[in-house]
C-alpha cells in the first residue's frame, strides 16, 4: 500500500469517527438534555420526546452508531486491502 | 415455599453453575489468564462485557435514583452507554491491535517511560479497588437480606465465591462465567419488570409499558383513575407531594452535561472493561464486541426507567397515609436493614412521603425499589428470590472483573514490569494469584468497614479513570506528537483537579456541597469531565514544549491505526515518520 493510499484509509476513519460523535452528541447532549424541554411539547405515543430521548432513545442511537461504524469500518477495510482474514 | 426458600434454592443453583463452568474453563497458560488466550467469540465476548459492566450499581442503584429523580437521573443512563461509543470509535480497534495484557503496559510503551507505567498502574489500581470494595458490599446487603444472615457472613461468603473462580480461572474463567451471570441478571431483571408492566399497563414489553395507559388494575394498584397514560398519573402524584415530576428535569442543565459526560469518559477509561477488547481474535472483532457488549447492556438500560417509575408509583401508592401498624410487609422487611426507615414527625401514626425535608416521614434507600417492586406489586416468591440471584450476579461478576485488573496490574505491570523483569511466566502467575487474593481480602475488609457510601465511592471511581487514563490513551492513539512528559503531567493534573474537587466538596466542607458553591455549578460527580479537559490541555502544551518522540514509537504510533500490515507498506511507513 502506498503512503497516499494509507493517508486516504485514515482520513476516511477521521471523517466517519467524527460523524459517529456528532451523532452521539446530538442524541444524548443535545435532544436528551439541552434540548429535552423544547422537545417535551411533542409526544412519542405515550411519551414526552424529551424525556423519552433521555431514557431511551438517546441509548437506542448509541447502539445503531456502533453497528453502522461496524459495518462501515469493515466496508473500508476491505477496500484498502487491510481487512484481516 | 415462601421468599427466602426460594431465594436459598435460585441463588445456590446459580452459584451452583458459576462453579461449574469455572472448573471447566480454568485457565492454565499465562494468556489464558490475562486475555483468555485471544480465542472469545466477540457475541459472546459483548456478552461477558456486559456482565463485567453491570454492577450492583447497575442493577440495584440506577433505577432506584431514576425512581426518585425523575429525567435528571437519565444522565447515568445516558453516561453509561455512551461510553461505549467512544470504546468502539476511539478505543478498542487501536488497543487490541497493540495487543499484549494491560492498559498500564500500553501506557508504558506508547510514552517510553517505566515511569508512566508506574503511575497509569497505581491509577488502574485505586480505581480497581474502589470499585470492587462497592460491589462486595452490595452483594454483602442482598445476601443479608434475603437469606437473613449477618452482613459479615454475607460478604464472606461473596468473597469465597469470586475468589474461587477469579483466582483460579483468570480471564478465561471469568469470561465463561459471565455469560452465565449475563442470562441470569437479565431474566432476573426483566421477568419481573415484565409481570409489573403487564399488571399495570397491559403491555409485556416495559420500556413500552412506561409510555402506555393504565389498565383497571394497574390504576387500582396506584390508586389513580384508570385510562390515563402512567407517566401522566405519575406526573400529577409527584407535584401533589411536592416531589416534582417525574418526565421533567429540576438539575441545572450544564451539570447534567457535564455528569453524563463524565460518566461516558469514565466508561471507556475503566481498566476492567477495556481489557475485555484484548480477549478477541481480530481487531474488527474489538469493534463488533463493544457493539454487541452495549446491546445486551440497553436491554437492561431500556428497560430500568420503566422499573423506576413502576417502583415510584407503587412505592407511593402503598405507603402514602398508610397507617404505620398497617404498614406492608416490604416495607418492615426493610426497615430491619436500616434501608427503609420512617419517623412520625406529626405524630399522627400515619406514614406521608413530601419533597420538604421538613414533612417527608419515609426514608427509603434507592437501592430498596429494584430489590422490593416485586413485593410492592405481590408478585409471586419465586420472583423475589430471582431478583436476589440476579443482583448477586451482577456483583459478582464485575467483582472478579475487577480483581483481574488488580492481579494483572500488580504482577504484569509492577512486578514483572518495574521490579523484576527477568521473572518467569509460572512465577508471574503466581504473583498475579496472590494479588488478587490479597485484593479480595482487602476488599471485604472496606465492605465491612466502607469509607462512604457504596455510590460515593463508585462515582470518585468513574471521576478519577475518565481525568486519569481517558484523554493519555486517546491523545497517545490519534496524535503521535505527544510525549512522555506530557502524559505523566497530564495524568497529574487530571487527577490533582478532579480528586481535589471530590475531596474539598466531599470530605473537608461537606457544609458547602451544594448548587451556590460549586464551580460554574458543577457537581463532585460531573467534575471528572473538567478534569479530562484540564488533563488534555496539559498534556498538549507540555508535549509541544518538549522533544518529539523516539521514531520507534511514532511508528508503533503508525502502525495501530491498520488492522493488517501489508509487508512494503511498513518500509514505506517509518521512512516517512515524522
């Protein structure tokens, strides 16, 4: 692999990193505790948004984020020819 | 047969089991103590991290604070789990590829010093310790009161048990054993908080059954009119009481930020849980593992909130204005631990709960409402006595989680590592098993005799791994410009703030703990978050003020951030370094 080609693998790595936490922040930071009163004016079947960002669904994002950087990871891996058998 | 037959009957057949698969995965080589010999599958390797993860704390005190905080409390849920995402993104791959034991080794390595291996392996070891001194003493509570043997006794026989299989089967047993534990703490928790969903709202699934309607029963249970949703009964019984609403938050909002922030670093910071990386076979299998160790930990997480605030209103519903002498027998089964207690301030033999200090009658410890919601709702016994086996597996198995790191870190990290590099791999494990004997014992005896509350302890835990190692492994991964010099004075100052700060609000003013004194409002458990950044900023000053790293260390660097290394590429790598 040439030097341009592993500068290409970590940059690509930085930029889906960063869109993982930017994610993540949003979810939790964001709608389940900066956000959390603006959005209790909604309702999620039974439930306040706010509230239910903070207790749920901030923690279902987290798990969608780790399977997608998963798959994600193994996609690019597999491109730059550093997936291990 | 009645609560404590059945809890003897399901907590001696799990321990039954845990001994069992202990003998059978023992570990007999150095790896297999250490890493489990790189050979767990990563579905079950999440599965053990899970275990590992939950706590006592986990399964007992988190929704009891949620049941008595409402949404504030959602910052543990939160801080939790998203440590995860951090051990999966910035973590996981990068130290399983490095690939030898310990966190404190990767330290020493990455920053070329014996002296900042010594110092990450005196922090892996206070945080360790803190930690298993809470665990041993919540297992010691729950043993107390459902078999209704003294706390000694049941702290001894909590640290017979993980020192069997600890000491002797080392990670590889340990592994094994938590995927039992992991089946065992999750139906215990679930299977109640499935019959108390459906009794209340009809709906089976209770992170459903919290956003639903109360059926007839359920409303009669609470004492509310059926049909409306039950967060909305809980809502209006909490601002009757003056206790607040239950779906709003009361905390100051950069507290909460800061407190779940804390928690998230303080996640992927903790020694016993990166470990867990080491034990699969690839690096992609360190990511899929922290993916699959946060769903079976959401399972349970999803569904605490909903056990909160069954366990609040039916707290509420069978204790409010009840007559002391009628009182439920949950509620004087507690009352002989200290956890629950009740004083008749206004003398007139009924109990009253209020969120005025000056009225409310009814004590009650968070960690009672998971223990006792079974009881609240008359559930059968049998599953009384599974919730009894289910926190007892959650405390074990992050006990001998965590005694792992303690052998590990004193044979590997201090002994083999700094005092006697030429010893043996037999000696070695000798040393590893003594330590970690000496540790159980050192943490019975803090069980029996704890320094502070069981939550205090773990919260200055989580502060001082999320300002100690956090920002020293990520930075040391992501940045191949930080030095020796750096990380040794930014683990100092991360851990000089953030320890000074528990300690003045804690220990030498406890008078001044509150909103009005903190700084910028911060509490003791969110200023580990401030301490990570105050490590991290040292640590990038004083790296640019000194000499750059060894070549052999900016290519160690280098060569974390590829899961395989074709072979001309690595030539091509350090001629290039910078």
């Amino acid at each position: 692999m040439t030097q341009d080609k592993r500068e290409a693998y970590w940059r690509a790595n930085l930029r889906s990193i960063a869109g993982v936490l930017a994610i993540w922040a949003a979810a939790s930071f964001g709608a389940g505790i900066l956000l959390a009163d603006r959005l209790d004016a909604f309702r999620l079947f039974g439930f306040p948004l706010g509230f239910w960002f903070a207790t749920q669904g901030a923690m279902l994002v987290f798990v969608a984020l780790v399977f997608v950087y998963v798959r994600w990871m193994n996609a690019l891996d597999r491109r730059f020819g550093v997936y291990e058998e | 047969m009645g609560p404590i037959g059945w809890t003897w009957v399901l907590v001696a057949a799990s321990f039954g089991l845990y001994a069992g698969i202990a003998l059978y995965t023992r570990a007999r080589s150095l790896a297999d103590y250490y890493v489990a010999d790189r050979a767990v599958h990563p579905v079950v390797s999440g599965m053990a991290t899970g275990a590992d993860w939950m706590s006592a704390a986990s399964f007992m005190s988190m929704a009891g604070i949620l049941a008595f905080t409402g949404r504030d409390g959602s910052a543990y849920l939160m801080g939790w789990t998203g440590g995860y995402v951090l051990l999966a993104v910035l973590l996981a791959p990068y130290l399983r590829k490095y690939g030898k034991y310990t966190v404190p080794q990767f330290v020493g390595d990455r920053y070329y010093s014996r002296s900042a291996r010594a110092v990450a392996t005196v922090c892996a070891l206070v945080v360790s310790f803190t930690y298993v001194a809470a665990q041993v003493r919540g297992v010691g509570i729950v043993l107390a009161r459902f078999l209704e043997l003294p706390i000694g006794a049941g702290v001894v026989i909590a640290l017979a048990i993980v020192f069997f299989y600890a000491v002797l089967g080392g990670m590889k047993g340990i592994t094994y054993v938590q995927v039992a534990q992991y089946l065992v703490l999750i139906v215990a928790f679930l299977v109640p908080a499935v019959l108390v969903s459906r009794l209340l709202t009809g709906n089976p699934i209770p992170a459903l059954g919290l956003g639903g309607r109360l059926t007839e029963g359920g409303a009669a249970l609470l004492g509310v009119t059926p049909g409306r949703h039950l967060l909305d009964a809980l809502d209006a019984v909490g601002a009757d009481l003056g206790l607040g609403r239950f779906t709003a938050g009361a905390r100051p909002r950069l507290d909460v930020v800061a407190t779940t922030a804390a928690l998230m670093i303080g996640t992927a910071g903790l020694p016993h849980i990166i470990i867990r990386f080491f034990t699969v076979p690839k690096i992609r299998d360190a990511r899929a593992s922290a993916g699959w160790a946060l769903l079976f930990i959401a399972v349970l997480y999803t569904a605490a909130p909903a056990v909160a605030a069954f366990g609040r209103g039916l707290l509420v519903a069978t204790v409010e204005g009840v007559p002391h002498t009628e009182a439920p027998s949950w509620f004087r089964a507690w009352e002989q631990t200290g956890l629950v207690a009740w004083t008749d301030r206004n003398g007139d033999g009924r109990m009253q709960l209020s969120g005025d200090p000056a009225r409310n009658e009814v004590r009650v410890d968070g960690d009672v409402i998971v223990l006792a919601h079974p009881e609240m709702a008359r559930l059968p016994a049998w599953v009384v006595g599974l919730v009894a086996a289910g926190a007892l597996a959650a405390g074990l198995s992050t006990a001998a989680g965590l005694l792992l790191v303690i052998a590990a870190g004193f044979s590997h990290d201090l002994v083999r590592g700094v005092a006697a590099p030429r010893l043996s791999d037999r000696a070695e494990l000798g040393w590893a098993r003594g330590a970690a004997a000496a540790a159980a014992l050192g943490a019975g005896y803090f069980a029996l005799r704890p320094p502070g509350s069981v939550a205090e302890v773990v919260a200055i835990a989580f502060g001082l791994a999320a300002s100690s190692f956090f920002p020293v492994l990520v930075l040391g991964i992501f940045w191949r410009r930080a030095t020796r010099e750096g990380a040794i004075a930014g683990m100092a100052a991360g851990l000089l703030v953030t320890s000074a700060y528990v300690l003045w609000f804690r220990h030498l003013h406890p008078e001044l703990n509150g909103p009005e004194h903190w700084w910028l409002g911060i509490s003791p458990e969110g200023i580990g978050a401030l301490g990570t950044l105050v490590n991290a900023a040292v640590l990038t000053v004083v790296s640019l003020a000194t000499p750059a790293p060894p070549r052999e260390v900016q290519e160690l660097v280098a060569s974390l951030r590829y899961p395989r290394e074709p072979a001309p590429a690595r030539a091509a790598a350090s001629s290039r370094a910078r």
